[in-house]
C-alpha cells in the first residue's frame, strides 16, 4: 500500500505531504531540492529505503511548493532555503510535529542547514549527507567547486535533464534499464531543466558557514569517502564547525544514499536517533527460496516464434524484477523462463 498523499496549505498555497509509520521520533526527509512524493515510491530502493526509516522513525516527506505535487512558487518568492523552512512549518504543523528530526543530502543541505539555524526550537536533530557548507571555491574556502565547473555543470542540466543519461549520477545502477527509465521520468516530473537550473544557480550562492555555529541540534555528518563531487573534506568541515556533531565516513562513490549500501546508511541513522543500533546479521539465516518456471513455455515459443518470445520474456523479467524487490525479495536470477528469488519469510514469497 502506498501512503495517502494530503495536502497542508500556506496561504492560498497547497503542500503536498506523506506520513509513513508512527514514531517517535518524527523524522522529515528530504534526499534531493526536487521530488515528486508520488513517483518516489515507482523505485524499489527509494520505496525499501523510506520504508526502513518508517520501521523506527515516523517519517514526513513532502514536495516543497515549485516542485512535484505542490503549487508553484509565487512571483518574487523568497530563495529556496527561506521558502523551504515557511512550507516546512506549514506541514509539520498540519501533522502535530512540535519537534522533528531533519535528513537531507546533496542540494538539500543548505535548506535542512538554514532550517535548522533560524528555527531551532523545531529541530530535534539535524542529518546532512554528502552535504557541504558553500558549494563554490573561494580564496578562504578552497575545497568547493570551481565557479567555472559549477557554471558547465548548470549548463549540462540544460540538454540532460529529464534523460536517462542522468544515471550517471548512479553507477550502480547504469546497467539497469527499468531504474534509468524511472529516473528520466522522475526528473521530468519534479520541474523543467530552466526551473531546476534557476535553482542551481542559487545553490552555488548559497554559504552556509555563518550559521554552522548557531545550530545546537544534535548533528550526524554522513559522506562518502570516494565522492568526487563534494569531497570528504566537505563532511569533515562541517563537523568541525557544528558544535558537537559527529562524522561517519562511508565507503562509496555515490552521492545519493539511497541505492549503494543503503543498509550502512540506515543502520548509522537508526542508532543516532534512537539510540539502538541494528542487531549483527548472523553468518547463517533461514530463507524462503522462491522458484518460478513458465508452463508449456517449449511450445509457447514455438506457437510465437523467436522474436515474439523474446519480448513477452522481457515483460516477464522486468516485472518478476520489480515485483520481487516491492515485497522486500532479492531476485537471484532468471532462468531463461522462470526466475530464481529469496525472501525473509514465506508471506513475503507468497503475495
């Protein structure tokens, strides 16, 4: 089942919102500047991900008002951090949230980072993953980007945008054709190539190091040890200069959490807010195998014919594929005319 998609409204604007599991404590996510609630869920990874948070934490996402779901930015609106923490309040007060955690990453951080230093009296524990304080190189903060790579990354957004070739973001994930389909779709739901270049822009503006010493929430610094992007001397900054914050380098090259050892990032995150982390994975473990093979499939290929059978078998794959990963399984293989799965129990198997 997915979540119900409601609405908290700011003015005459309407925010879209989602609240999965009970909590406490309350924990808003926000992995990326542009979302689509509703097309999130499409993705497996991104679904099992959002769903472990769920399992310790109750967990609020939300489209912030110019992307996905939610109405579009008035005329002259403020800058995306500023607009970010009024629909932020707009929805943790539709929800009853006194107090959340907040988890961003990348693009996200300077919001969470702004939210977290204007309005500390609503944020209970700040998560910044593969973040960094300022975003673009200068004489006194030489690690950024330089501003004419910034520059040909904007540009780039122009003609890639909304493609597939955006799963270079993704390595581990290049090779899976459903998932690069999904993340062209995905970006071309959440707002055009100038609207997401527009915010950018803003983004390689944006310095955050004034306000590192004004947050007083308990902060978890996540970053990949091997991100070329942002590299780890950007996590490290950001836990020297925040009062008390920790720093956990992970193992990796990707810039989202979500897909390359997803289970690491979840472990450390669960243990930060609840103070309990995840019970050791035994070397043995008991495990439904689920085993499938087409009737008459010898026959059937011959009534089809060699083209035909191929493409009903790559329907069957692909679905066998995303089904199997919905219901929380690990697809081992396919055997030409069945496929070869495992599950942590047989209910799972079973649906």
């Amino acid at each position: 089942m997915l979540p119900e998609t409601k609405y908290a409204r700011l003015g005459g604007d309407r925010i879209a919102y989602q609240v999965v599991g009970d909590g406490p404590p309350d924990l808003v996510v926000t992995l990326f500047s542009f979302g689509h609630i509703d097309i999130a869920w499409e993705d497996p990874g991104f679904a099992l991900f959002l769903r472990t948070l769920a399992s310790f934490c109750r967990v609020i996402v939300f489209d912030r008002r110019g992307t996905g779901a939610s109405d579009p930015l008035p005329q002259g609106s403020l800058p995306p951090w500023e607009s970010y923490g009024e629909d932020l309040v707009a929805v943790l007060d539709e929800v009853s949230s006194e107090q959340t955690a907040i988890m961003a990453q990348l693009d996200a951080s300077p919001m969470a980072i702004f939210f977290a230093g204007t309005r500390p009296e609503r944020t209970s524990a700040l998560i910044l993953a593969n973040a960094s304080a300022k975003y673009t190189a200068s004489d006194d903060y030489p690690i950024g980007v330089p501003a004419e790579v910034a520059e040909a990354f904007v540009a780039q957004v122009d003609q890639l945008w909304g493609t597939e070739a955006m799963v270079l973001e993704v390595p581990s994930r290049a090779n899976d054709e459903r998932f690069r389909r999904w993340i062209a779709k995905a970006q071309r739901t959440v707002g055009s190539p100038r609207v997401v270049q527009a915010y950018m822009r803003a983004m390689f503006k944006f310095d955050a190091r004034p306000i590192l010493p004004l947050i007083h929430a308990p902060t978890l610094v996540l970053h990949r040890s091997n991100f070329d992007f942002f590299p780890i001397q950007h996590g490290r900054y950001l836990a020297e200069h925040i009062p008390g914050a920790r720093l956990i380098e992970l193992p990796g090259i990707e810039g989202p959490l979500i897909w390359e050892m997803p289970q690491l990032t979840l472990d450390h995150v669960q243990e930060f807010l609840t103070g309990v982390g995840r019970v050791a994975e035994p070397t043995r473990v008991l495990s439904t195998v689920l085993f499938t093979d087409i009737v008459g499939s010898t026959e059937r290929a011959a009534e089809l014919g060699d083209r035909r059978w191929r493409e009903v078998l790559n329907v069957h794959d692909e679905l066998a594929h995303r089904l199997v990963e919905e219901f929380g399984g690990r697809l081992v293989k396919t055997t030409g005319d069945g496929i070869l799965a495992t599950f942590d129990g047989p209910g799972r198997g079973l649906r």
